[in-house]
C-alpha cells in the first residue's frame, strides 16, 4: 500500500489557510492512485507528530504544500515527522530551488518515507503560476501587452523564498509567454507598493506566490498596489492603477493545478501513479524545460 | 448469514477457525463447537450446524473478512460494540437495537446490517435523541462540519469541547466510521490503541521544549509552576478532551487533573505549545505595587469578570442579568464609573512614564 500525505503550515487563527491542502488533497484522492491520502499540518491536526500513525500503507510519500526550501521544509518537517539521519543534502539542492526527494524511516513507525522537496520550487510550479494569470484574465493565450508580476515575501522572513519567486520568473520569461516578467516582494526591492512603476505593458497580471489566502494576499498586497484603500470594500479585476491594468490573481497555492505539482513530486520520489487520467508527467506548456 | 459467508467457513476449516466462541477444525470430518461443546461432523453436518447458529458464522466473516483482524481499527470497532465484555449472542441482541459509546463529544452507534454487517452512525451527544439532523455520508466532508463551533467560531483546537451539533453520519461502514472519526479527531484511534497495547510513546514537556526551534525555544524557561498554570489552562476537561498523559518530565508529574477522556494526550500539542510562548513573555515582567480605589462589590466584579471570561460564560449572561457582574451593562457602568484614560481607578499602568 502507499500514501500519500500533503503536509501544510495551517493556522490557529485563519480557518481558510487549510482549504488548499484539502482540495489538492481530494484532488488526488479523486485519481485513485494512492490507498490512502492524508493532510497534515504545522498549526492544525493531525500534526506532523502523528500523521505517520494514522496511516496503514508501508510506502508514506510526503509532501510539503510549501513555497520554498528552507526552515520549515529543511528542519522543522523532518524533525517533526522523526525522519531517521535527515540532511538537508539528501535532497541535493545547493541552489535553494532544485531539492529532490529522501528516502528513510521514521522513528515511530514501521514504514519507508519518501520525503520529497516543496511544491513551490518544482518546475511545474512555474505552469501552475502561468495557469493561474489565464485564469484570472480569462486568457489562454497572452501575448503581446501582458506583463506578469510574481509577488513573495522578501529575504527577511525566510532566504529561500526570493530564490523561488525569482526562479519561477526566470523561467517563465524565458518562454516568452509575457512581454514581461518580474519578481517583486512584500518587504524588500523591488516592492509590490510601485508595481506599474516595473512595467510597460498596458496589461499587468500579479499572482502572488502563496500556499494559502490570508492576511498577506488578500490584505496587504491589495492595499499595497493601490487596488483598493480598504480591502474590505474589494477592488475590480482588472482595476487600473497609474494608467495599467492590474489583474491580481489571489494566492497562486489554491489553483486546482496544484495537485499536478504534488503528484509530480510524488511520482519522482518512485509512487506508482500510473492510472492518473489526463496526467502527463512534466509536460509544460509552454513553459522553458531546462 | 449467506450462502458465501457458509461457503467461506466450510473452505476455511481446514486452518482452523477459534473466533468469539465459534470453533472448527479438520478438513472432514471437521470439528465444530460452541464455547465448551464440541463435535465431529461431516460437511452436511458442519452445513447444518452453521445454520443453526448463523449469528457466530457471520459475526466470524464480518470482522475476519469485512473489517480484518488486527490493528487499530479492528480493536477501536471491537470497543464500540464492547466484544471485550459480551458475548455473541448478547452482542446480537444489543445490536438489534443499537450499541452506543461516546469518544469525546461523539456518539456512536453500532447496528446490525444485512446478514451480521455492522452499521454504524455518528453524531454529537447532544444529539443522541435529535431527530431533525443534517444527514452525510462521506466522511471527507467531516472536516469541513467540525471546522466551526456551533457560535460560527473556528476551532483550532480538533478536542476543545465545542464540537458542533446538528449533523449525522446515519449508515458508515467500519471503515469510513474510523476515517471520519479521525477527521473529527485526528489521531485519537491511533494513539487510543498504542495506549492499549502498552506502547503509547509519551513526550513530555522538557523534552518537547528541547525540540523547539525558532521563536519557540523560548518555551523551555517555563518553570515547573509556569507549566501547571499553563495544563490547568489549556489542558483540563473543560478546554480539551484528549487525556494528557504528559507531565514536566518522566519524573515530575503536574498538580493538574489530567481529565476523563477516552483517548490520551502523548505530548504539548501546538496550540499549547503556542501559548506556552506567549506565557513565557508574560512572566518575564516582575509584579508591580498599584494602589486602586475601588468599592467591595467593584472588586468583587473585576473578579466575576475574569471568572466569566475564563469559563467562557459571557455569551450565557443574560442581557438585563444587572445582578451579573460579567453582564455587559454592569462591565460599561464600572468603565465609565472607574476607568479614565490613565486606566482602572485612575491608576497609570507605568507612573514613571506620567512624571517625564
Ligand atoms: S497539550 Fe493539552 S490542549 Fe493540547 S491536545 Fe494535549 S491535552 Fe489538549
């Protein structure tokens, strides 16, 4: 038998911040290729203490619905999961934005864990953000006149989170699909605050570079760009700001292509996921493959 | 019993079969027996004899065949319908009409099905007579019912006692009772069996604290009565069900209650361990001498308001209860009686800062 388990921050105070991980989830139960497929979490239950437990499958693919390498997915998901000799080098990623998978025990249960890298930083994370600005714009094919704006926190929460929005932008530029492509950030340079100042297209897509909704995306960064003075009233998609059309995407982590991400990493950590209907492995469109 | 569950213990005889007092053996002439009786028989008499006892044959195939022996869900399914304590045909009986546990705030209820099937149904105790419930049947949409309190509050915590009413899985199979049990609360079977077994892996405070990083290592300087302050808060019956098994460490045991619940707390959860942060800022100020002017019943107010606020009462207190300390009218009067802008009686919080 083999599980699959997404593993998610969550939150003690946002009842939204678990919704994506529940749908990806139901997603890929929806498939059928896993006997078992379970969500945990950082904030909520089951923990990542006690996931393993519930499981009756051997074979547990785990991964995190998190954007970058880093503290949460390096240090506290392995040490919470008690993956047996973890090191972050098992994953092979000296850049902060190539981890692969591990492959060990816990010290809890009987049973081989796959421990695959984040979603945010596979290369089909990159379809998911281009999926995501035609969704919002209603366009499957934006050419000439759209820009695209690829928002994250800043260096100061967390230093592998600019290395993936960055990542993400250098390989969507490069496949030409916008006449533009920027990383912007919520606490450092270039900032979110002066979006239009970055571009020159008349039509400016921003899709941030989160797992879940939240105070970030559906507060700040509204505010922030001048959509609107209080989020509260809401703001038109596309609203202009400065003379450019804004279309501003929410949180990138709830598009339903996703759950392609999460079944790619599993499938590259050795799931057997033959069966998925309409699943392709690693077949951008469009998108550079380098 | 049917014809496959018959089939299936003629074909399975010659392994031998000792299961809840039904006992066969051979490979014909077989021996079968009930609990002490026993004889040898031929097929068409082992045929014969399990018709007349078809309750141990398909009480047998159902949890051999249907559920699988073994394992946490095997044991949690056995409890609901207490096998440990009755036999199979008191067992039948009770069925007939429903066998009912609770597992915190949920109810439970095993009913016979279609020949020896169990059938079960889940809802809030306080439901246990409530004939005008929402019905559901996957459990998958368990983890979205018991996301809000019955107030449309979040509920962070899956075994605070604020479990949600109004809603009934009315037919799950064994299976789908378990995973819907674990999506009301997560990890409770698992960890409910290992305590059975004798393996239940406690961690306790110290060493949890230890494993902390970030902005939670703070939590190991809670002292020894800073934790118990903390598991009187946060861990008694009245904010959490599950039955906390830990303590300081493998040595101190917390002067705390460690609750009635079926299913055990093997280590501070993060909620607590969140909190736990929050207590360490706290104590980190040294107490201060204020001096208020107050009346007896003014104090006494102050009092009932933290009571009020602490218990979760203040939603109960009735609109024009002006007997109520914590009423909403009696707290405006004593803010616009006591309260100035320097705060309570007129007292500054930092009177060094008033004098520069
Ligand atoms: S640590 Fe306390 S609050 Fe948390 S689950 Fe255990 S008993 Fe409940």
């Amino acid at each position: 038998m083999q599980a699959l388990v997404i593993v998610g921050h969550g939150s003690h105070l946002n009842p939204g911040s678990s919704t994506p991980t529940f749908s990806h989830a139901d997603t890929i139960r929806e498939t059928g290729v896993f006997d078992e497929v379970r969500e945990a979490f950082w904030k909520e239950e089951p923990s990542f203490r006690e996931v393993l437990r519930t499981l009756e499958s051997d074979e547990v693919y785990v991964v995190p619905l998190f954007i970058s390498e880093g503290y949460f997915t390096e240090r506290v998901i392995p040490r919470e999961l008690r993956l047996e000799g973890w090191d972050v080098s098992a994953w092979d990623s000296e850049d902060g934005v190539s981890a692969t998978y591990a492959t060990s025990r816990a010290t809890d249960v009987e049973k081989t864990v796959h421990y695959c890298g984040p979603a945010g930083t596979h290369d089909s994370m990159s379809d998911v953000i281009v999926r995501r600005a035609e969704s919002i714009t209603g366009e499957s094919d934006m050419g000439a006149g759209f820009g695209l704006a690829i928002v994250g926190h800043g260096t100061e929460r967390n230093e592998n989170s600019a290395k993936a929005i960055q990542y993400h932008a250098d390989r969507i530029r490069e496949s030409g699909r916008f006449d533009e492509v920027k990383a912007l950030f919520m606490d450092e340079e270039p900032e979110v605050d002066d979006v239009t100042e970055f571009f020159e297209s008349p039509d400016v897509v921003v899709v941030p570079l989160f797992v879940a909704d939240g105070f970030h995306t559906q507060e700040d960064i509204p505010e922030d760009m001048g959509l609107t003075d209080d989020y509260r009233t809401g703001y038109e998609i596309p609203t202009e700001v400065d003379g450019q059309r804004i279309w501003y995407s929410g949180a990138v982590g709830t598009e339903s292509l996703m759950a392609d991400v999460l079944l790619e990493r599993a499938a590259e950590a050795g799931a057997d996921v033959r069966g998925v209907d309409d699943w392709t492995q690693s077949e951008p469109e469009g998108v550079a493959d380098d | 019993m049917n014809a496959p569950q018959l089939d299936a213990l003629v074909a399975s005889a010659s392994d031998g079969i000792e299961f809840d007092g039904l006992s066969v053996s051979g490979n014909g002439p077989y021996t079968v027996g009930i609990v002490g009786e026993s004889r040898a028989v031929e097929e068409a008499g082992l045929r014969e004899f399990a018709e007349a006892n078809p309750w141990l044959v398909s009480n047998w195939y159902y949890w051999t065949r249907v559920v699988g022996t073994g394992g946490a869900r095997y044991d949690f399914l056995r409890w609901v319908e207490r096998a440990d304590e009755r036999d199979v045909s008191e067992r039948y009986e009770a069925l007939s009409t429903g066998v009912s546990r609770s597992w915190g705030q949920l109810r439970i209820t095993a009913e016979l099905g279609e020949d020896g099937k169990r059938r079960y149904a889940l809802r809030h105790v306080d439901d246990a007579d409530n004939t005008d419930l929402e019905g559901y049947e996957d459990p998958l949409d368990a983890r979205g019912l018991v996301k809000y309190d019955d107030r449309g509050r979040y509920r962070p915590l899956s075994t605070a006692p604020t479990l949600p009413t109004g809603w009934e899985y009315p037919d799950l199979s064994g299976e789908d009772l378990v995973r819907t049990v674990d999506f009301v609360y997560p990890a409770t079977v698992a960890n409910w069996h290992r305590e059975r077994e004798g393996e239940l892996d406690v961690t306790h405070f110290r060493e949890t604290a230890e494993r902390q990083s970030g902005i939670y290592e703070i939590v190991s300087q809670l002292s020894v009565e800073e934790i118990e302050a903390a598991a009187e808060t946060c861990c008694v019956d009245s904010q959490c069900l599950k039955r906390r098994m830990w303590d300081e460490d493998e040595e101190i045991d917390l002067d705390v209650e460690r609750g009635d619940g079926e299913f055990p707390c093997r280590e501070p959860c993060s909620l607590f361990i969140t909190a736990a942060r929050k207590f360490v800022t706290l104590g980190r100020e040294e107490t201060r001498r204020y001096e208020f002017e107050l009346t007896p019943t003014e104090k006494e107010q102050v009092e009932e308001i933290i009571d009020a606020v602490a218990e979760g009462r203040t939603e109960e207190i009735r609109e024009a209860d002006m007997n109520e300390g914590a009423n909403r009218y009696r707290a405006r009067y004593l803010r616009a009686r006591r309260m100035t802008e320097e705060g309570l009686s007129g007292t500054p919080t930092y009177p060094e800062d008033q004098e520069l």
